[in-house]
C-alpha cells in the first residue's frame, strides 16, 4: 500500500506531509527493495542498477554517475560489468539495494530483503544497510520478521500480529515496557517468560514464591507474570518463598548460557511456552533434573491480564464511571426539588466533571487501545445519559 501495489482499503497515506493514497506508484516517489532481488538476468549490475533511471529520461551522464555513486557506497564497483548470475546472494542483494538509492526517493520500502541470506551473510548486510541509511538520512520501511533486525536496525518498531497495530515505540521501549503479552514473547532473543499463575487476594502464587500485585489485579482469579530470562537470580534451597524448578537443559552459546527449567508436574502456576528459561553464567554447569530456586529481580516484574493478554489491571474506568452516574443521580434528584435550577446547575457542572474525568482516565491508560476498559467506559457513558437527562 504504501508503494502503491495494493489499494487502501480505508485511511489515508501521507509521505511528507503529501496525501499519496490515491496517487500511481510512480508518482509517490517510493523505492522498492524485495525479497526475490527482482534483478533482470540479462543486464549487467550497472545496467540493472541504471534502468529505472533510463526508464525515467534521465541522460546517460548523470546516469552513470548516480550509478558510481551508488555502487561506491555499496563496494560494488568491481562488479558493474558482471550479470546477476555471476553473483553471490549478498552482492544480489547490494544490487537491488543500488537500484533503489539511484532514484533518490523520500521513502526506502524493504520487504525482507536478508530472508534469502544465510545466518552470518545477515549480520554483515543489516549493519550495511543500518550505515547506509544513517549516511543517506532517507525515512526507510523495514518489513522483517527478525526481531533482532527489528532491535538491531529499527529508530522506531511497530509490532503487528495478524495485521494489526500491537505497540509502536523505540526498541529499547518496547523491551522494558510491553503493552501486551505479544509483544512480550515476541521482543528479546529469548523472550519474555510468561507464567499463568492463580491470584489469592493480593498476591500472585508461583509455588511458594509470592509476588505482589499492582493495584486491582487481585480482582482476578488469574494473572499472567512476566519475568525475562535475565531477570531471575538464583537462590540456595534454604531461601524461603522461592520458585522451585528442575532444569531441563542448559544451552551454551559462548558469550552466554541459558538454562530451560520445568515445574513439578501437579503446580498450579503453567509457563505459556512450556519452560522457564533462565540466563546464567556462562561457566555455569547444570545437569538435567538438577534442582533450581529462583527469585526475581527486584522491579523486572510484569503482569498481563490473563483474559486480554494486555499489561493494564487497575480498574480506573470503573471508578471514575462510578463517580459520574453518583453525581448524575444526584443531579437528577436536585432537579425534583422546589429548587430545581439547583439541579441543573449541578447536572451542568457534571458535564464538566464527566470531561475531565475521561480525559484522565484516558492519559491514565497512556492511549494505548489494549488498555481501555470497555466495561467501565460503558459505565461513564451510562453516567453522561443521567446527567444530560437530568439537565
């Protein structure tokens, strides 16, 4: 949509403050890098490299030089009288990437372009390509379904699952603040551990380790706390009131090691993915069906509805709904009394009060949609009708 291959179905887009949503695609100004490369067998790197260019009137001269330009940036300069054949996967890659820089667009759109790269090709090209944007400052689009692409790559990441808009955010915000347990599970390489554990009034029960709630998440009969893998520190058995698991298999990568842990077979508390994973010293040795106490960090804990999977628990909406159908009725009563202006008076600065009210609740929830409270928005709505019939 954004290039202008597909139609928008609703919205708007806008590149530059400029309205594009209905525009052809050649008049948007947007440069395609794809997955596939999409380079014409038959044309040498330059002549790919130039062909849009042609295509556009633009004369041989300053042609060739938007191509060495190019092609410097991208160290293919060696490779211009080459054709796609005669050319590695990452070098395919650099073309395609040249191909988009000669234009000189306002917008880079890049759908996956390091899926068809082995692991270590991908490491070396999205630095490239993270230099190469710095250096030009052109707003780029980056489609991947790497999350360390994602961190690595992104000034700003917006998360979707099943195309729609989860969380938008710098990466180090979306890791330390989820606003849902998607984006939980999905940020961190591994991510989040997310464990469904029973609430008993205002604690939330993972064996004997006891974890305090936020405000109005006791209501619930479940909740589901997040702990990142780092965040868990481990304890002697002797340590009271811990989280008691068996590790299940220690994964060493060098730099750093995991350790996959299980829970007894009859707990109450179920890790959404299976295990607990923990991160470890690197020189840590733990055999499988070794015992584990585990605690905590102080602060690096999240909860998440059980229900809607978002972070939010307290019940604001409700309280403030509350409040306003109590000052509506009140209204309403006045407004039977002799003194019935007295009524009014007060169902008009209800008015007033109702406004205020939903403007702090929705600052309160930091206007983020998986946060809204539908039941308790439904109340102070309920509350509006009684004060405007009371006026």
């Amino acid at each position: 949509m954004l290039a202008g291959l597909e139609s928008a179905s609703d919205g708007r887009i806008e590149i530059g403050g400029t309205d594009v949503t209905h525009l052809a695609p050649r008049a948007r100004d947007v440069a395609m890098v794809f997955q596939s490369y999409a380079l014409y067998p038959n044309m040498t790197v330059e002549q790919n490299m130039g062909f849009a260019l042609q295509n556009a009137g633009v004369g041989k001269t300053e042609r060739r030089e938007r191509v060495l330009e190019a092609a410097r940036m991208l160290e293919l300069e060696p490779l211009l009288g080459r054709k796609p054949a005669k050319l590695s996967g990452g070098q395919r890659q650099r073309v395609a990437m040249g191909r988009a820089i000669v234009r000189h667009p306002k917008v880079f759109c890049m759908d996956e372009p390091l899926s068809n790269l082995d692991a270590k090709l991908r490491v070396s090209t999205r630095s490239q390509i993270a230099a190469l944007q710095r250096r030009l400052g052109t707003t780029t689009v980056y489609v991947t379904h790497d999350q360390v692409e994602a961190m690595t790559m992104g000034d700003r990441v917006a998360v979707m699952l099943d195309g729609r808009l989860q969380q938008v955010a710098k990466p180090r915000e979306l890791y330390d603040n989820p606003v849902n347990t998607f984006v939980a599970a999905f940020i961190g390489s591994p991510g989040m551990n997310l464990i469904e554990a029973p609430v008993e009034g205002t604690v939330a029960l993972l064996g004997d380790l006891r974890i305090p709630l936020p405000t109005g998440a006791s209501e619930r009969e479940r909740v589901v706390v997040g702990v990142r893998p780092e965040s868990w520190d481990l304890v002697g058995a002797w340590r009271k009131g811990s989280l008691a698991v068996d590790a299940d298999l220690l994964e060493e990568l060098g730099a750093e090691s995991f350790v996959y842990a299980k829970g007894s077979p009859d707990c109450q508390w179920q890790s959404r993915s299976g295990r607990i994973v923990i991160r470890v010293d690197r020189k840590m040795s733990v055999a499988p069906g070794e015992p584990l106490h585990l605690l905590p960090k102080a602060g690096e804990v999240y909860f998440f509805s059980a229900e809607t999977g978002g972070i939010r628990e307290h019940k604001g909406w409700i309280w403030v709904g509350l409040g306003v159908i109590s000052l509506g009725l009140y209204g309403l009563v006045a407004t039977m009394q002799p003194d019935a202006n007295f009524g009014r008076i007060l169902a008009a600065y209800g008015g007033i009060f109702v406004a205020g009210s939903l403007l702090w609740a929705v600052v309160m929830d930091g206007f983020r949609p998986d946060r809204f409270d539908i039941a308790g928005a439904l109340i102070c709505l309920v509350g509006v009708g009684v004060i405007m019939y009371a006026r």
